[in-house]
C-alpha cells in the first residue's frame, strides 16, 4: 500500500499540474481513505491474540479485505474519468501508472 500511496501522489501532482487539481484531489482522498482502512483492518486483526482460532471471525474479516480491495479496484478505474476516457495529454502517463499497479498487484498476489 506504500506504492499506491506514492503513485497516487503523482497522480495527484499530475492533475494538479494539468488544471484538474480539485477532482485529483478528491480522487487521491479516496484511494487513501481506503488504504487507510484496509492498514487498519490488518493492524486489528495482529492486535487481536487467538481471533485466528474463529473461523466465523476470519471469514467476515476476509470479507472486509474483499470488499476494501473491490473498492480500492473501482477507486482505481475512475482514472478513465479524470483522463476524460484517456484522452488527455497525460493519460499515458496514467496508464503506465495504473500498469505497473495493475503488474505489481498480481506479483504480490500470487506470490
């Protein structure tokens, strides 16, 4: 999540340098707002000793990663808004942005 902290950043510099500030802004409040809570939810869950033995516990905090990391995935395509549909003159820069997240999620995930 340090990544997307940090690429949602240029983002943000980006649109605010191309005149788009006030919706780069609301966008990258969002995305952190739920990089925020998932950090949290992980923090609890290694705060709560013994919760790993309830599995109806485990499966509703599955739950909520699931339904943050939906979120965070919507959150993320609204990059097509802010470009106009990609076409902007920095919507390449959005692309590989939202590539390299894109990469960088399926290495973590599978590995």
């Amino acid at each position: 999540m340090p990544i997307s902290i940090v690429l949602s950043g240029l983002i943000l510099t980006v649109q605010a340098l191309s005149g788009n500030g006030l919706a780069g802004a609301a966008w990258f409040s969002v995305v952190n707002a739920i990089n925020a809570a998932r950090l949290a939810l992980a923090r609890h869950q290694l705060k709560e000793p013994g919760v790993q033995d309830d599995l109806t516990r485990v499966w509703l905090r599955l739950r909520w990663f699931g339904r943050l990391a939906l979120l965070a995935g919507f959150t993320w395509s609204f990059l097509a808004v802010l470009t106009a549909g990609y076409t902007t003159s920095q919507a390449s820069l959005h692309l590989i942005i939202l590539a390299g997240i894109s990469a960088g999620a399926v290495t973590y995930g599978s590995s």
